[in-house]
C-alpha cells in the first residue's frame, strides 16, 4: 500500500511544497500577485464560482471526457491493459482549456477586464484566448518573433479569437523574453488586468490555482477507471512539460496504490540542449519566479532545450513535481523523439486516435511498461490531439508505413 501523503494541504502559505516554489518576484509585482492570492482563496470555496465553472465544463468544453480502453493498441503490444483519458477530446483539443476557462472566470469575479500571458509554441495563447472570448474579456498574448514565424496557424487563431497577439523582438525573441515582456504588461496595468500562466509553474498561487483546475480530468478518471474496470490502475502515466496535465491526472490518485510516472522528453539524446528533461538532469534553481528542478548553465540561467514536442520543452518544471519527485511518491522517466515517433503512428494506426507529440510521449512510456508488467492495467493521459503536429509529422517522419503494426 502506498502510504497517506500529507501532500493534499500544500503548498505552504507562502506557496512552498517543501523547498519547491515560493514567490521571488520584483518587488512592484508583490502586490498585485498578493491580490490574485487573496482572489483565489475566497473564490475556490464560492458556490456560484463552482456552479459557474460545473456549467462551463460540461456544456462549452463538453466535460466529461471519456476513458477509453486501447483494447488492438494493448493486445498487439503484449502485457498491461492501456487505457487513455481522453484530453484530445475537450474543446480546442487539450486540456489546456481546463485551467484557462478556470482563469478567466476567476478573472470575471475579480472584476478584471484583461488577460494578459505569454506563449511559446501558441498552444496556451490559443486557449486563453478562447476564454476570452468566451467571457468577453480582451486578451494580450506577447510572443517572441522566432516563435510568431513558427506558430503561424497559432497566431491566426489567436488573432480570429480577438487577442491582441504583441510581438517580442528583444533577444532571442522567443520564450523568455515573452515573459519578460508580459511581466511588464501586467505590472503596468494590473487594475485592469490579470496575469494567466500556461502550466503549474511560476510565482504562487499558480502553481496550486493550475493544479486545482486541472484536478477534474484525474477526478473524472479515477471515477470513471473505477467503473469500467473496479480497480485502481496500477500506474497513471503522462508527459511532463511544466506538468500541468500530470498534477492534473495524478493529484487525485496520490492516497490509492498506483504507480504515478511522469514522462520527460529525451529529445535527440543525453547532451545539454539536446532534451528538456528538467527532472532527470537538472538540479535545483529558480526560473520565473519559482524554486524547482531546472536545466541551467553554469552561472544558473536556463538551459537551452529541445523536443520535437514544443508543449514540452521548458527548462523548468513544476514545484509540487520537483517535490513528488524528492518525496519518491511519483516516478519521473525519459522518452526520446524516436519513441514518441513510434507511439505517435501506433496509437494513429491501431486505434484511429491521432494524438498530440507530447502525449505520445506518454503513450510510448506506457507501452514500454505495459510489456514489462506481464499484466495489470496503465491509465495515460492523452493530454491533447495530434492536428496541430501533422506538418511537421509528414514533413520529419512521413506516415508510418515503415512501421510494423
Ligand atoms: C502544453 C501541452 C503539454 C505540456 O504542458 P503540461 O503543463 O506539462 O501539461 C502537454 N500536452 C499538450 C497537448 C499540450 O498542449
């Protein structure tokens, strides 16, 4: 049996999961950060809040999701059974939208009239920007000019969603100064506006704020695993980018008897700015305002990182991860471009399900295990769909007929 975690009342009051977390912000953004802290505690117990964002969920994003059993996908691979909660099916196609819809309705009731965020591959920018349109909010998406190029059909939906998209052209142009210059927005308005970050990471509370509002997919999973099969899994498995759809999966299953394995990407291989696996090679630092596991250079500045999943490939990771991880109650792995290729075709070819590049990295690690475990059962994640990856799947990897099924 696993043993009952004290886990289910962090972080502390000043946003630390053991030494994980915390607030290191510029002294001007204290205040505004303290008014979205105090905005969160009242408002996560407020019963129109939580009618409002039931509403939301079941008839905008079409919540639930459903579990669904991999029965060819699992009976041709050998051992383990392999079930996928579906995320690829919940509006826009990821569960982005769980914390972005969660954001801007706590947005709504703190009476801002503004969303401001950065993004780097445009996939929170997307999703953020449907909830404001949603709300009728505006929305400013600063992005580095490298990534505006990159992202094209991002940046269009953002711009059809009625965001303001701000190119930044400073540096590299890409992540980082993304989030420098939202900083700099939000700190020139915060009247008007709130700050939303894209996974749990960042300055408290977001790490807890994302954490809470994806908590429904696991919540809907356990429930749901729980009916079809009349057990826990054995493992919850997901990939891990700032790890918004892990917590989200695993933080519900954290007092029952399963495995709880997170997916880092490998990249190209082991060598520094060939990987983003934060967990694996990293060491403690602080990126963004938070305390965690981070890929940095020798005078402590982030690393350069690489997957072919660009949903992945941040330096950092979430506190509560970093302390799951110390803690020993979660399990962090690896899975390289190649694996991701590989899971990527099966899942399309054997079950008709076109998933996302950095949920296949979850469902390339569940089939390792599942032919390791002679049986049992392994519940993933399938944080997202694969639509937006096609381009580059044709263009890298073609379409998978190499590939014996
Ligand atoms: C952004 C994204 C991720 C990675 O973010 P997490 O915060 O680690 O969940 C994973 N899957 C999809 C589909 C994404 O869009």
């Amino acid at each position: 049996m696993v043993q009952r975690h004290s886990q289910d009342r962090l972080p502390d009051p000043n946003g630390f999961f053991g030494k994980y977390g915390g607030k290191f912000l510029p002294p001007q953004l204290e205040k505004p950060f303290a008014e979205i802290i105090d905005a969160y505690l009242q408002i996560e117990n407020d019963a129109a809040f939580i009618a409002e964002l039931r509403y939301i969920r079941k008839h905008f994003q079409g919540r639930p999701t459903p579990v669904y059993h991999a029965r060819t996908l699992s009976q041709k691979n050998g051992g383990a059974q392999i079930y996928l909660k579906r995320e690829d099916l919940n509006h826009t196609g990821a569960h982005k939208l769980n914390h972005c819809m969660g954001e801007g309705l706590l947005a709504k009731y703190m009476g801002k009239k503004r969303l401001i965020a950065e993004t780097g591959a445009g996939q929170h920018g997307v999703a953020l920007a449907t909830a404001a349109a949603y709300f009728g909010l505006e929305c400013e998406i600063h992005m580095g000019e490298v990534d505006i190029h990159k992202q094209a059909p991002n940046v269009s939906r953002m711009k059809l969603l009625g965001a303001k998209v701000v190119p930044v052209t400073h540096g590299l142009k890409t992540l980082k100064e993304a989030v420098d210059s939202a900083f700099d927005a939000y700190l020139a308005d915060y009247e008007n506006s709130i700050y939303c970050i894209g996974s749990v990471v960042g300055p408290h509370p977001f790490p807890m704020l994302v954490r809470d509002f994806q908590k429904v997919v696991g919540i809907e999973a356990r429930e749901q695993f729980m009916e079809m099969t009349g057990d826990f899994p054995d493992a919850v498995c997901a990939c891990v980018g700032g790890g918004s759809n892990a917590m989200g999966i695993f933080k519900p299953f954290i007092n029952d008897p399963c495995r709880l394995i997170g997916v880092e990407p490998l990249g190209r291989g082991d060598q520094m700015g060939e990987h983003a696996a934060s967990m694996t090679y990293g060491h403690e630092g602080i990126i963004h305002g938070f305390r965690c596991y981070l890929l940095q250079n020798d005078d402590g500045s982030p690393a350069p990182v690489y997957s072919c999943a660009s949903g992945l490939d941040y330096p950092g990771v979430g506190p509560e991860h970093s302390y799951m991880h110390d803690t020993q109650r979660a399990e962090y792995v690896t899975c390289t471009d190649m694996e991701c290729r590989d899971a990527f075709f099966r899942l399309t070819r054997l079950e008709g399900i076109i998933p996302a590049l950095e949920s296949s990295h979850a469902v390339a690690y569940a089939l390792k295990l599942a032919r390791e475990m002679s049986r049992g059962t392994i519940l993933v994640n399938l944080s997202g769909r694969g639509d937006k990856d096609l381009d580059y799947v044709i263009e890298n990897w073609g379409t998978g007929d190499d590939i014996e099924y």
